[in-house]
C-alpha cells in the first residue's frame, strides 16, 4: 500500500454557533465544535450510560465558511469529512498545548447538514450544492 490517509468523519451536532473571523485579505475562517455522544448498558448494573466528545472543527475553505455563516447554528446536525491536524500554542503561562481539530480546507472537507429544510444538503470543497440523504430514526450515537 503506497502513502497514507488522514480522514476524520464526525457526525453530530453543533455545540455553539460557529465563530467567523476575517483577516484583512478578505480571507475567513469559521471555528465550532461538535458533540458526538456514544450510550451503552452497563453490563453489571444494567444502568444506561453515555459519554459525549467534543471536536473542534475548523474550516478555511471560503466558499464552506460562507455556509456555516449563514445556516450553522447551535443544535444543527452536521455530517464532516476533513482531516486532522494538531497544532502547538503556549498558554498565559508560557507553557505549550496541544489541540487536535479537525479541519476543511482547500479541496479536503465534505459539510452535509442533515437538518436543513427539505432534507440534508451537501455542501463540498468545490462550494457545490447537492440533496444529500436524510437519515432515518436516531442518530447512531
């Protein structure tokens, strides 16, 4: 098998309204997070539990970030392909962090809202709009 892949798919819903910066070269970014949240039985108590993630989703694609401007909003369920990529800042303290996100940019990145009126709508790297399916019943999650 020659290279590599790098593919994050994240299917959940917005946890607050996306953050859009813009930078004086007329660039945007749109910053967010997800929940996914997984529940089981426990086996000895036979108690349901659940456990949620939080996923930083950052999207530098112009065309996508002028989507999540206007129809993202908190609760919206949102299916994501993008890539991982974690980066280094230091905190007040001088200290380095790490944060994983995943992130659509360029051509790499699918955005499908599940939620929209008229069924999902799939939007792509290429700024294309097409009818995505809707699923059925729960969310697998």
């Amino acid at each position: 098998m020659a290279g590599s892949v790098n593919k994050a798919i994240i299917l959940g819903f917005c946890g607050r309204d996306p953050e859009v910066k813009s930078f004086p070269n007329g660039g945007k970014i749109a910053n967010f997070s997800i929940a996914t949240t997984e529940t089981w039985r426990d086996k000895q108590s036979g108690e349901r539990k659940e456990r949620t993630e939080w996923h930083n989703i950052v999207i530098k694609n112009e065309g996508l970030v002028g989507v999540v401007e206007r129809y993202v909003k908190k609760g919206s369920k949102l299916y994501i392909e993008g890539a991982l990529q974690t980066r280094k800042w230091q905190d007040a303290s001088g200290n380095d962090r790490y944060t994983t996100e995943v992130v659509l940019a360029g051509t790499n990145g699918t955005l499908t809202m599940l939620d929209g009126a008229g069924g999902g709508t799939q939007i792509q790297e290429q700024d294309s709009f097409a009818q995505g399916d809707d699923l059925d019943g729960e969310p697998p999650f």
